[in-house]
C-alpha cells in the first residue's frame, strides 16, 4: 500500500442537518475546507443546484445520495447526477455488479455531455449505524459483518467502479482486497472521547488514515461543536501530524 501523507485533502465534511443559508455561512468560516459531503437532505432542501453553488466555491462534492434501483434506473440517475459536476457520487453495492456497471458507463456519459471529468462512483457496503446483530436479527443475514463487507466491496472492484464506503474497522481488509488507485471513504470517524451517536463501527482519523483509508467524512463532531473553526481544524492538525 502506498502511503500517502494526509492533509485537509483527505477531509470530506458532511453538510448535515443545515439549510442552504447556514451552509454557505459555514463553509466561509473554514478557507482551508476542500470537500464536502451533499446528502439526501441538503440536496432535497436546497435542490441541484447546491452542488454547482458549491463548486462555484471552489469545493469538491461527495454527493452521498446512495442510489440503489434496477439497473436502468440506475444508470439514468447516475448519468443525472455526473452533470451536477460532483466529483463522488455514491451507489449501493448490493445493487450488484450488472447494475454498477451501468451506472458507472452513464456517469462517464453524464459528465462529457457537460465537458466535465466523470466522476468516481462509490459502492456502499453496510452502514456505519449497523451492527451484525441487528444484520441477523431484523435482515436475516447471520454472515459476519465484515465477511459481509468484503462480498459487496468485491462486488464494486468486479464491476470497475471507482471506489468503496465502509466503516473504518473494515478499511484495511478491503485495501488488501484492492488496489491503491481503489478510493475507500470512510464515515464512523471520532475523536477519542466523542459521543458515538447513531454510529456503531468507529475510529479517530489517525487510525482510518492509517488503516489504509482514502478519506474520512466527519460531520456532528465538527458542525455540532461549540467552535466549529476551532473542531475543523484541530482535525486538520491531527491529519497533518500522521505519520
């Protein structure tokens, strides 16, 4: 695995639980911010637009909207969803192989129509708010979680997207599934000592990062804090000092 040294690159905030206004009013207070994450929130609240607006700030999007449908419906949604400019769209890998190869040929298509980069799908695996006894007990799948995390994530590398969503406890066996260029993006991340909230499979930054993850999404911990600029960037600090 080729290591590489993190800064706020590797930082992807998530736009949670804000409107449009207290977005924009966020995100000037944080100038060394280079990612974000727009979810099925923000982007229902504020519409497709945001993305542009966004980027129009000079940030990278993670649009998170997590499609999941026959393969057709999916492919049409991606290819939708390229023209937004976002740099990351999400899908679900138990969407299967058929579908995400679909997708991934539409996005491409999507983002030349408007003379843009495609951009890189990202198959989600199992939620960060899942654990293996309510996978078994609500789902009826008693396989072990991360056996169950790497099947869809082999799912993503056999069907040539771009990349994975996982927790952080199952970074460093997908990375050994997949090649450096395979992004891993990792939700469930804390500082030691925060309120788990509705996430059951965590880790600080520096043990995603170190896991082999490609980028962390970290939201509350941060949007939530008393000092937002002070919780940014002591994050940045600690993603900077990994060595």
């Amino acid at each position: 695995m080729i290591k590489v040294k993190a800064s706020s690159e590797n930082l992807i905030l998530a736009l949670d639980g804000m409107d449009k206004f207290e977005v924009f009013n966020l995100i000037n207070q944080l100038p060394k911010l280079r990612w974000v994450k727009v979810g099925l929130e923000l982007f229902l609240s504020a519409g497709p637009e945001v993305v542009t607006n966004l980027k129009d700030q000079g940030l990278k999007v993670f649009l998170d909207l997590k499609f999941h449908d026959i393969p057709k419906t999916m492919a049409c949604a991606c290819k939708q969803a390229a023209k937004t400019g976002a740099e990351l769209i999400t899908v679900h890998a138990c969407a299967g192989i058929d579908a995400l190869k679909e997708a991934n040929d539409a996005a491409v298509q999507g983002a030349s129509e408007i003379g843009g980069r495609p951009p890189t799908l990202l198959a989600v695996t199992v939620l960060t708010s899942w654990n293996a006894q309510r996978l078994a007990s609500e789902l009826a799948i008693n396989q072990p979680l991360e056996k169950r995390v790497e099947l869809l994530a082999q799912i993503a590398i056999d069907s040539g997207i771009g990349g994975c969503v996982c927790s952080p406890l199952e970074v460093r066996a997908l990375r050994n599934l997949s090649s450096d260029s395979f992004e891993l993006v990792t939700p469930g991340i804390r500082s030691k000592g925060f309120d788990l909230g509705d996430q059951s499979r965590v880790m600080t930054p520096t043990e995603a990062i170190n896991a082999g993850a490609s980028r962390i999404v970290i939201g509350r911990p941060i949007t939530n804090a008393s000092n937002v600029i002070d919780a940014f960037n002591s994050f940045c600090k600690e993603l900077e000092n990994i060595n």
